[in-house]
C-alpha cells in the first residue's frame, strides 16, 4: 500500500511539517527499511513481499529522495534531524520501536537509531560512516559522477539502454554484482530516482565530516557486507565489527553495494534473522 503522510518535527529553529511517501505491506513485528542515497524505496522491492510474509513491512522515501520532499531550507541534513524525522514518521503511522534495516545511507542512519535506542534491533548492509578519508572520496566522487550520468541522459535514452543486458550494466553495474537481474522499469526508475533526487548534493555535503564511532549497546546489530561492493569496499566491514563488536558481521557472496536484487533469498532472510 502506497501512502503519504505529513507530520511535525521539532528542529533547531522551531517546529517543522514534513512529508514522507511510504509502502506498507505484510503484518507482524514492525520492519523499517531505510534506501541508499539516490535511490527510492523501490531498491526493496526484490525482498518486500518475503518480508510481509512475517512482519509489517514499512519501506520509505527518504527526506529529498523518491516521492517524498526534501526537507525545507535552512534545515540540515545531518543524522540528528533525519532520524528525528523517522521517530516522528513511525509514530505518525502508529509504530513503536521498529526492527530497522539499511543500507549504504540507510544503513548508517539504522545504526543511528539503534544507538539512540529508537529501534528494537538494526540489519545494515553496506553501512556507510565506516570510511578511510580517501575511501570517502572514492566513494562520493562515484555517487557524483553517477548522479552526472543520470542527469546527462534523456528518458528516452535511458529506456533504450534498459531493454538490453548490456545497456542495463551501464545503467546500474556500479551498485549491483547482477545487474542483468534488474528488469528494464526498474532500471529507468531509479537511474530517474537518482536524477531527481532533491536531497543528493545537501546529503552528501553533510556526510563528509561523517564517521560512525560509537558502539551500539543493547539490541541485536547484524552487518552485511556484499563480497563484490564496489562502492564502499568491504574492507570497511572490518572497521564496523570493530566499532560494534558485539554485531554479527555477514559476507554476502556474490553481491553488490545494493544485494537486495543480487540474492533475494539471502537477503531477505538476513533481515529476518536480523530482526528476530
């Protein structure tokens, strides 16, 4: 089920409206799946309906990305005010305390919830905030030069390259292992997604100071890791089992930065492993 919703956060400066779009399916423990920069919460969907099987699934739009608005000027894209923003999002819907998976951007800001013990347990694939400086430029100078990619490419250029194999791999190949397994609409969705997204640049302008230092106590951390990450390497896997050594870090064979459409099966069931 496809939603949108407004509701109140407190910032800085004062008490601000914000609207998220979201989709809600299944029944069961809560779930909030959190996408990457650029991306929608479409980056889900290979896993969706496997979760819903179990639990209440609720995938969204973050602030400035999909369907949902970008946060208004003055106020920052840090992860205080986007994770206040998705406290305030789950309790509007009328969730207490979710299970929360990640990734990339969606993986850090799920460690940040658990830290700030707003979510009952956190899955992270790919987290980002575990980077070396140099690692961080590699990273974000990929991220810009994909969102130029996009931005330089009409949409009907875009749907020509997505009916091939070969077309698709230059379209997604940076963030998927499979890129073959992603279907043509999905493919011109979120390279559009990435084009539009209003939230990209203040993003990640607010992540260059950004590293995840603090360990998470009292609620279970699984971290996946795709083997063939070429995004954020996986060497920084390494770095997250050291800051929370009490996570369960899992390799994720065959996968790439975004695993769920590389494997499903693998993914999904981390997720549920995870929020057991």
């Amino acid at each position: 089920m496809a939603a949108e919703i407004s509701f109140a956060v407190e910032t800085a400066d004062g008490s601000r409206t914000l609207s998220v779009h979201y989709e809600r399916r299944g029944s069961g423990e809560p779930l909030l799946l959190l996408h990457g920069i650029g991306h929608h919460w479409q980056a889900w969907e290979p896993v969706m309906d496997i979760l819903a099987t179990e639990r209440d699934v609720v995938a969204v739009d973050l602030p400035g990305f999909g369907a949902s608005p970008a946060l208004p000027d003055g106020v920052p894209y840090s992860l205080g005010t986007v994770c206040a923003a998705l406290s305030a999002f789950c309790a509007a819907i009328g969730i207490e305390r979710p299970h929360v998976a990640g990734n990339s951007l969606g993986g850090l800001l799920a460690l940040e919830l658990g830290r700030d013990k707003l979510v009952r347990s956190v899955t992270a694939l790919s987290p980002g905030g575990f980077w070396s400086r140099s690692e961080r430029v590699y990273a974000f100078g990929l991220l810009r030069a994909m969102r130029v990619g996009a931005r330089s490419m009409p949409t009907p250029m875009v749907e020509r390259l997505s009916r091939s194999v070969v077309g698709r791999a230059a379209l997604v190949s940076t963030i998927y292992a499979r890129p073959a397994r992603r279907s043509p609409e999905a493919a011109v969705a979120e390279t559009c997604a990435l084009r539009e997204a209003a939230g990209f640049h203040r993003t990640l302008a607010a992540g260059r100071e950004v590293l995840f230092t603090d360990d998470v106590r009292g609620i279970p951390v699984t971290i996946g890791w795709g083997a063939k990450d070429r995004l954020l390497l996986r060497r920084q896997g390494v770095r997250a089992k050291q800051v929370v050594p009490g996570a369960r870090l899992v390799r994720l064979p065959g996968c790439g930065h975004v695993p769920m459409s590389d494997d499903p099966a693998l993914v999904a069931r981390l997720l549920l492993d995870g929020s057991r």
